[in-house]
C-alpha cells in the first residue's frame, strides 16, 4: 500500500493545500500536534480502559494490551468504558486545538467549529471485532458536503494494528452506493478495496490525517493484541448548513446508551468545546441509504 503524502511543509500555505486536498482527497500531517497533549489524553483513557478490566492483567496500562474483557464499538459491555471516555475533558478539549482550528478555517476559508460529536475509537483485535468498513462521511455527517475530518491516533498505530487508510482522488467519483456491512457503521460504500491508490502510514501519536467527506476510507484489522486508539473530529464552516440530529442536534456520540452533555460534562472547567455557535444553520437529514443522494457542489470541487 501506498505511503501517505506529508504535507507538513506546506502548512502555512492555504492555497496549496486546498489544491492537494481537492486532487487527493487527503491532507496528513506529521507531529501537528504537541506530542505531550496527545500523550496526556492518551494516559487519562488508559486508565480508563484499565479501570474498565479492558486491558490485561499485570499489563502496563500504557501499553494497551488487551484483556478478553475489550468488546467491539457497541456491543454489550462496551457503553460502561465509553461514558467514562466521553466524560474525559482532555478528550474533548483536543478537539478545539488552535492546530486543528486554525487549520481547518484556513481550508475552508472562514470561521470553523468542532461538532460536538467527538469519537472515539477502542479497536481490539480483529477478527474479533470488525473494522470500520470503508466509506464516505457524507452519507453519515451530512448537512455541508465540505465537512472535515480529522483522524488523530492517541497511540503508536502501525499498519498492523489497523490504522486508517485513505483512497487517494476518490472523492472525484461523487456519492458512492452503499450496502450493508458489520463494523461500525454498518455499510459499506461500493469501491475497489484492490485499487493501487489506497494509500497508509505508520502513524504516530500527534499526526493528524485530515479528509473531506466524499473520501473514501476505513480501519484496517488489528492484526496485534493491542487495543488500537484514535479519535475522529469533524469540522464545518460557521456559514455552512449543519444537520439535525434524529436523537437530539449537538449531543454526544452513541447518545443515548451515553448520556447528555449536562451529564457528562459535570465537574468540567469549561463546556464551550461542546457547543454549537450561534447562529448555524439546521438542515434535516435524509435516509443515509438512499441510491439517489444530494450532493451540492463543493468548494473544493469534488463533484
């Protein structure tokens, strides 16, 4: 497979990145964040998962190794440990990091928030528990179709422990079908698993892989017996059209086997990391599964 382009060098240049990022669909970008921030989120949720019973035994916590207690995204057992992450402000603080702000706004060429949905993702080993099929975000995010993602690992993710892949120039095939697949998600868009532009790193903690919502991509298997760790954040223009949320708009992942922010926020310092601006936009949401799917132009000229 295909090693990711950096384009670390050409940070502070907006006008090259957003040309990389309509051509390839991608933007990755080695050590952009503090290594010591990333490090510190990753301890907190450790603790977690230890406290948890996820890792094993006599293990480092640290290390990750997983127990025979560590369960796929959303299966029995597995809401206990994620509401304790979703109550970690570390977590959620990472989201609004000047790095990620600044640089999504520069992208997108105005002001830019975080949507208060912050994933996590605890990956034990496949088969086990099945990777995140690939897919496009748009089907799921919907609202703006110039919706950033931002995949951040909190621990070392080399290929084999399923780090993500991306298929470079994919969003140039608009909307892609779907069928129904396991793994988080459940669908799977219809693409050429084989094709020779699927591209990975070895990622390291404080790399970020930024992509935009008609890129295809998807977790590989863990191949280790390591829980793989990371975080998907997403990011839209202020001006820009956001999506209700069936469940209630601006409410945590997996909300409601987790609970509200009012909830999960008590204690916190600051709650602004979870808050929608004033102002935006709200669009309803249509049937994810739809053969037919709108899809407005973009200013990064995808479709």
């Amino acid at each position: 497979m295909k090693e990711l382009t950096d384009s670390s060098g050409m940070l502070t240049d907006a006008a090259v990145l957003r040309a990389r990022l309509a051509e390839d669909g991608y933007l990755f970008f080695r050590g952009l964040l503090p290594v010591g921030v990333v490090d510190d989120v990753r301890e907190q949720l450790a603790r977690i998962l230890h406290d948890s019973n996820w890792l094993a035994p006599g293990t480092d916590a640290q290390d990750l190794v997983a127990s025979d207690r560590a369960v796929e995204e959303g299966s029995p057992g597995f809401f206990g440990a994620y509401t304790a992450i979703q109550s970690t402000e570390a977590f959620h603080q990472l989201a609004v990091r000047p790095e990620l702000l600044d640089l999504t706004s520069r992208l997108l060429g105005e002001e830019a928030f975080a949507h208060p949905a912050h994933i996590c993702r605890i990956a034990p080993s496949s088969p086990g528990a099945n990777p995140t099929p690939i897919h496009q975000d748009y089907r799921f995010i919907q609202g703006s179709i110039d919706t950033l993602t931002t995949w951040l690992p909190l621990s070392e993710a080399p290929p084999e422990i399923g780090g993500l892949r991306v298929l470079a120039g994919s969003p140039r095939l608009g909307v892609l079908p779907v069928k129904a697949s396991d793994g988080p998600g459940m669908m799977r868009a219809e693409a050429d698993e084989n094709h020779p532009e699927w591209r990975t790193t070895s990622y390291r903690p404080g790399d970020v892989l930024l992509f935009g919502s008609l890129t295809v991509h998807g977790a590989m298997p863990n191949r280790t017996k390591q829980l793989r760790v990371s975080a998907d954040f997403r990011y839209q223009a202020v001006s820009a059209p956001m999506a209700r949320d069936m469940l209630g708009t601006g409410k945590p992942h997996y909300h409601p086997d987790v609970p509200d922010f009012p909830t999960l926020t008590r204690g916190w310092t600051s709650t602004a990391c979870v808050e929608i601006p004033d102002g935006v936009r709200f669009v309803d949401r249509w049937d994810p599964r739809l053969d037919d799917v709108p899809a407005p132009a973009s200013r990064f000229a995808y479709v």
